[in-house]
C-alpha cells in the first residue's frame, strides 16, 4: 500500500514536485494549495487522513509550526540547502550572462549565500540579499526589489517566494524563481516516507503482558484486562497469566478511559506488566523485568530501549460529550449523527495507522454492532464525508469488506 502523504505548497511546487516523485516507489502525493504562505496554518486543518504532511517550503513551515505539535502524524518540510542557491546562481550566469553583484537574491539565511560565495572562492562584489522571515511582510521584500530595479542596480531577481515571483511577472520585471535541487526533494519525500514507515512499525513491535493476581477469585478480570488491550492470553502459572498484544494497541488503551475504569473497579490486588521488542523472546524478557517494579494496582512497560515507563494510569486522554466546534456541528446537522460519534470517529482516524478501514475496524472501535456501523457510515457516505475506495476479500469465504477512507479535515 502506497505512503499517502499530504502537501501543502503553492501552485508553483506541484509540477516540479509531481516529476521528482515518480522516481520514488510507494507514494502518494494529495496536494493542499497555498496562494500565500501564511495560510498554510489554516490548511493543516483541511488535511484528510494520510500518512505523512509534507510543507513545500521552510516559510510555510514557519506559519505553520505552532500548529505541528498537535498533529498526531509525521510530517517533514523541505528545507532550503546551499544546493539549491547555488544551483540557481549558476544557471542565471550562465544562461543570462548577468554577474553576481547584478542581482537581487532573497532568502531565508543570507549565511547560506555567504557559504556558497565561500566554498566557490568568490571575492568580487557581491549580489544584494534579502533576508525572509515570518516577521517580515513578503510585500516589504517585494518593494525592496523593486527599488533596487528601479534604482538600476540590478538585472534580475531571484525569489524564494512564489507570490513575490508572480507580482514581479505581472509588472514584467526579469525575475526567476529559487530552483530547488532535485536530490533534496527526493531525500525530503525519502524522508517522509520512512518517518511514517517508522511509526506504522513501531505501532506493530510485539507487546508482552505478565498479569500476576495473588489470589484469583474470578477469571473474567483476566478477559476483561485482555480485551481492553487488544490482547489474547494464555495461563502459565496458577497465579500468572501471559498476554499478547501490540506496541500500537497497548499504547492506545493506555491512554482511554475504559482500560483506567476497569482497573479502579478491580479489588483483587494484581501486578501488571509489559515488554516490548521486535521479537517475542525480547519482549517477554523486558516485561519479566517490568514487573520486578510493579506494586499492587500498577502497570508498567519496558521498551526495547530499556526505557521504564510508568507507573500507569497516570495520565487521561478524554474524549468530551459536548462540543463547540462549529464543524463538528456543521457535520452533525447534515448527517443526523451526534457530536460525539463524529468526535469519536475523527478520533479513530487519528489512532489508526491507515487512512483506510472496514466497517468492522470502526466497529470494533466504537464498540457497537456492525450493523450500526454501516449505518452510521452510510450518513457519512450520503453527505461525502466518506468514501469508498475498495474491497477486501475475507481469508475465509463469505462477502467482500468494502473499504473506506474520510473525507473531511481531521487534523483541526
């Protein structure tokens, strides 16, 4: 299955970046279109689900780097390198004969120019730099070009701004936009690719349990902590119960509150322990050493890194009943759905490793029937919040899975 990755850049990027990508395998491009760079913010939040967010630029990434924490995928931008300032200097004076002292160069780190004039032994007079930041009205970089044009101290202007380059077209100013090297996007796509191949994979590592219970008068208490962790589970002792998950699974009931419920209801004394690792040997052996710390009525986990995390619960993930959010609203109205299932279903997408799912994926999710599932995603489908983009066939005979994938915003 193809990495599905947004892009959020200007209309100027895509035909560059849909040429460079078709020399990777395995990707998808969806592309999320700026006219200027300070919207990128605003688009994050139309994002549908995907893989990975790439940000076509580091001045969009600036805008938008307040919001990027709360994105619970990877994301990566493509960064401005000496390459690429040094590649487009090359191609003015060669191609348009004009020297380096007749040009107006803006840029994001005016040192990147100076490590080129550096590295190339340049010592004649130098171009004009305009440094870029969020700080600095694009239009103020524009009108500074412009006088410099007008003033006739330069023959060109080279833009890192695709908005600045298409004024400069419209007043027929000789400008030329920033090239950026091709080796740098497709190690940014490369990259991108990989971090979101990384996170599936660390959500998959195997996850270990070791339930220790002094004195076991019920055995639903086992059933309930394995199915409120995703997990199956075989006795081993007459007090201790092995449990077999995953990294991705145990994470998620870590953080919901059915898993916290359900230990604060048990009042037999229990010890609770996991381990992680790439194979089951690994994990089984760090969840022996978890549980070496564990006290009566506490869960801990030990990575394959040897990294202690816990005691748990100690932290609440809570999903709200009631809702402000005009679109959540917005989506309510048209669908007859409540807030809170649209809550809960965004939610699910952003737990899942795929923008892809079943309605029995969602099902087991919401913990309802299947039949109520496919209700609720036919609402969806009848106002184009959903859409289907498949079938699956079942391991054993029966109908084929249709397979779905949101489409609405659900990083806002």
């Amino acid at each position: 299955m193809p990495t599905k990755i947004a892009v959020i850049c200007s209309k100027a990027f895509v035909k560059r970046i849909i040429s460079i990508a078709q020399n990777i395998e395995n990707i998808q491009l969806e592309f999320y279109l700026y006219n200027q760079p300070q919207e990128s913010p605003m688009l994050l939040k139309q994002i549908k689900p995907c893989d990975a967010i790439l940000i076509g630029g580091t001045l969009p990434y600036l805008y938008a780097k307040s919001e990027l924490p709360n994105i619970p995928i990877p994301w990566n931008y493509v960064k401005q390198s000496e390459a690429s300032i040094s590649t487009t200097l090359l191609s003015v004076i060669a191609n348009q004969g004009i020297p380096l002292h007749r040009m107006s160069i803006d840029v994001m780190n005016p040192l990147l120019v100076e490590n080129v004039l550096k590295e190339t032994e340049y010592h004649g007079p130098k171009p004009y730099v305009q440094p870029i930041s969020i700080t600095e009205p694009v239009q103020n970089i524009l009108n500074t070009h412009i006088e410099l044009w007008e003033a006739q101290k330069i023959d060109i202007i080279v833009t890192s701004v695709h908005s600045i380059f298409d004024e400069l077209q419209q007043l027929h100013i000789p400008s030329i936009r920033m090239l950026d090297a091709t080796n740098s996007i497709i190690q940014c796509l490369e990259e991108t690719q990989a971090k979101s191949l990384l996170r599936k994979s660390e959500s998959v590592k195997a996850a270990i349990g070791l339930l220790e219970i002094l004195t076991i008068t019920d055995i639903a208490m086992v059933t309930q902590i394995a199915t409120a962790t995703h997990a199956t589970y075989k006795q081993i002792s007459a007090n201790t119960f092995e449990l077999y998950t995953t990294a991705g699974h145990l994470q998620k009931a870590l953080e919901k509150d059915p898993l916290q419920h359900l230990l604060q209801q048990i009042d037999q004394p229990f010890k609770l322990a996991f381990g992680y690792g790439h194979s089951i040997f690994e994990a089984t052996q760090n969840a022996k050493n978890a549980l070496t710390f564990a006290k009566p009525f506490e869960i801990y986990v030990l990575d394959e890194y040897k990294n202690l995390l816990g005691p748990f619960p100690n932290t609440e993930v809570k999903l709200t009943l009631k809702t402000s959010d005009p679109y959540i609203l917005q989506m309510a109205k048209k669908t007859s759905l409540s807030p809170l299932n649209i809550s809960k279903i965004i939610q699910f997408s952003h737990e899942r490793q795929s923008a892809q799912f079943t309605a029995y994926n969602l099902a087991e999710y919401l913990q309802v029937t299947r039949r109520t599932t496919e209700r609720i995603i036919k609402k969806l489908v009848d106002q184009n919040y959903v859409k289907i983009v498949g079938e699956e066939m079942p391991q054993q005979q029966g109908r084929p899975r249709t397979i779905y994938e949101l489409n609405f915003a659900t990083y806002g």
